[in-house]
C-alpha cells in the first residue's frame, strides 16, 4: 500500500490545501514534516473556509489523525490559537485526532522578535520571512541549544536550559542593541502553556511505524515548495528547512523505504512571495492580469504574489531533486481567455543557452528566460470534470508541460473545489 508524500514543485502555494484535503480523504493519517506557522493552506469543505498554518490538513476531517513531525519547529502560541480557531468553526482538536512529536523544536518569543529585527535591518539583502521565528528556531535546533517540545514535560530540568539558550542569544542581542531576555519570564511562560499542549505529545517515530505495520495509509503534508529548500532552492532567498520529498522520512521518523509516491503540485503559471530570482516574472499588465484572477495573496501574510508564466525548467529539476512520480496541475482556469500562453523552456546566461537553475545567487540574478509561445483558449476550462470538457488547445497547454517536464500530469484542477478535478491516477492506488 503506497504512503504519498505532497511537495511543491515551485516556491509554494501551489494549490496544495485542496490537493491535500482530497487525498486525506482516503489517509488514515496526515503528517507534517518541516517548516512552522509560516506556510498557510487553505481548504474549502462544504462551503466552509478553513485556514490553516500549523495543523495539518486531516484535522478538519473526522477520523483522521494528524501528526507533527520532528521536523516542524512549532510555535506553543500559535498551535494553541489555531486550536482555538477551529473549535470557533466546530472543529475539536484532542489527543484523539493530532499528536506531536516529543523531539519537535519550539519556536519562542525571541525568536521573532530576532527574525523581525534582522528583516529590518537588512536592507541590501532581505530574504521575505514572514518573521514568524521560523529560520532562528532551526538556527537553535543545528546549534543544540532549541528547547524542545519534551522539555516542557521536565520543568525542573528546563532552567538550565533556559541559560543556555540565552547564553547565545543575549550575547547576540547586546550586540544588536535589543534588550536581553530575562530568563525567569520565559521560564513562566512556557511553564503556564505547557499543561495545554502537553496532552498531545507523542513519540512519533514509533507512533507512524506501528500504523505502517498496521496497514494504514499515511499522507505526508509539506509546507511551501521545493525551490524554497534549504540546499536545493534559490539560496539565500529561501526557508530554513529542507521541503524536498525526502524531508518526509527525515522530518517524521520513517525510512525512506516508506515512501511510496511522490505527487508534486504545481500552478499553471508560477507565483513567488518575498524576494529572490524570479526569470519568468511578469512585472506587468500579463503579471497583474494573472494575480487578480488567480487571487495571489498569501494565506498566512496577505502579501500579494509575484507571478509569471510557467517556468518548465524550474519544474523539471524539481521532478528530479524531489523524485516526483505525478504532477497536480492547478489554476488552469487562471489561464482561460488569453490570446497566448508563454512557458519558460530554458534560459539564457552570458550569451550560452542552458537547461536548469544554476546555483550561484549571480548567476541565478542574471539568467533570462526562453519562452516557447502556445496558442490560447477562448473556452473555459473552470469547473472542468474530466478531459472532454476541456478546449482543445487547454489540452495542448497540458500535454506539452508533461513533455517539458519529464512527468506526468496525473491530476488537474480546474477549480478551488474539491469536485472540480480531473484524476488520471489515484496516488494511493
């Protein structure tokens, strides 16, 4: 039985929330493997919005259990408001229905505040954080100085803990010319929240092995997208944790042998929050045309999306750095009614042609997009059930993205309703 792991194939906010939702569906259970509060998914069931940021997407579904991996860095604060949110919508979350890993590092105040302040104050080179702590909580977790999830079960071992995190980042803060954390204060803060996140502590890797043996399926959830991962994505301008496929094992505990699919998602066009390389941004009418039908803000900050004509080279390297077996294609309604559509089909660097991203920030700044023109549709593709309510020269569009790419599309979205899809291939079968 296949256990399916969702990645972005571009730098996230692919459509992701609804692909999820349809595939928890049919999960047992639903895991999140990496990132924080930073990355929002949006679902719509039976009318009803939901928003989530920290949760993953199974706890809006009844006799689903979800499950936070070793790899999410979690804020106490924001899990507890989310929490709150969702009994405002009717949704109860228990110890029945989500669990986190024992092992999972805490995002705290400090954090944030450490993450807003350098945002701030960079301003030759900001990277487009949602300053929400996630990036200084992974900086903590590699320097073996993170509180984590399980300390707050052993509060008289937490103090000395406390000193020496703040051996680090006082230092750092007097540095900066911020004022230094008292420890005594952090210490009550987190003794007064830990009894309400307690309850749902678990050790996960033991937790997932007993279902696998079990038979259950798994849907591992990620966060953001692959060109967003720490080694494999436009550095500097990316997240501080890997998003790749692979972070699925790593981020929750399993082996890599428990994967047994992989499904990329990606847009029909490309979009891009915050800075960084961007080659086949439309920093014009076409660009904003693309934005105000496709309604690109941000789930978790609002921020209005860069966007631009699918970039087929990105996509083909994030079918390999991820092994990406199928590919959701989302929004291709967004494209309905255009004369014609552009795809990136490899770039231009220092007068040679090539076929992928190179690595370097340089070089990255400097390449010029290839674009291959496909003629446009005048028919709607929106609400779309299946290929033969598609206009021809949609297909067409469909068909030749697979060819550049190297994979098949074996799921289309013509809608942000779950209904309105297009199934070649059940990942899960």
């Amino acid at each position: 039985m296949a256990n399916v792991v969702v990645v972005g194939a571009q730098w996230g906010d692919e459509g992701k929330g609804k692909i999820v939702d349809w595939l928890s569906e049919q999960a047992d259970i639903v895991v999140r493997f990496q990132g924080g509060h930073n990355a929002g998914h949006t679902l719509v069931i039976d009318g009803v919005t939901y928003k989530l940021s920290l949760l993953p997407s199974g706890v809006v579904r009844e006799g689903k259990l979800s499950v936070i991996g070793n790899g999410v860095v979690v804020d106490p604060h924001a899990l507890v408001n989310e929490i709150a949110q969702l009994k405002k919508q009717g949704i109860a979350v228990t110890p029945d229905n989500l669990r986190i890993a024992e092992n999972a590092t805490l995002i705290l105040p400090l954090h944030q505040e450490l993450d807003a302040f350098r945002e701030a104050a960079n301003s030759t080179t900001r990277i487009g954080t949602t300053k929400r702590g996630i990036g200084p909580a992974y900086e903590d977790k590699v320097g073996r100085r993170a509180i984590r999830f399980m300390d707050l079960a052993d509060l008289p071992a937490l103090a000395p803990k406390i000193e020496r995190l703040l051996a680090h980042h006082n230092a750092l803060r007097r540095g900066l010319g911020i004022h230094e954390i008292n420890a005594k204060a952090l210490y009550a803060d987190l003794a007064k929240i830990a009894p309400q996140i307690l309850p749902f502590m678990d050790s996960v890797w033991s937790l997932l092995d007993v279902k696998r043996r079990e038979g259950k399926r798994i849907l591992f959830e990620g966060a953001q997208g692959a060109l967003l991962d720490i080694d494999h994505g436009t550095y500097p301008f990316v997240t501080s944790s890997n998003t790749v496929a692979a972070q699925a094992a790593t981020g929750s505990g399993v082996g890599p042998n428990a994967i047994g699919y992989v499904l990329g998602i990606c847009k029909a066009y490309t979009t891009r929050v915050g800075e960084g390389p961007f080659p086949s941004e439309q920093a014009n009418e076409i660009g904003r045309a693309i934005g105000e039908r496709g309604r690109e803000f941000g789930t978790v900050t609002g921020r209005a999306r860069r966007c631009g004509w699918f970039d087929a080279v990105l996509v083909r390297q994030t079918v390999r750095t991820c092994g990406i077996d199928g590919l959701a294609l989302t929004k291709l309604d967004i494209l309905d009614g255009f004369d014609e559509v552009k795809v990136c089909v490899a770039y231009r660097l220092d007068g040679r042609e090539i076929d992928y991203l190179p690595a370097g920030e340089r070089a990255q700044a400097l390449v010029e997009p290839v674009y291959e023109t496909i003629e446009g549709w005048k028919d709607r593709t929106a609400q779309a059930r299946s290929w033969a309510q598609l206009p021809a020269q949609a297909i067409k569009y469909v068909r030749r993205t697979e060819e550049l790419v190297g994979c098949p599309v074996t799921l289309l979205s013509t809608s942000p309703e779950r209904e309105d899809t297009i199934l070649m291939k059940n990942p899960f079968e």
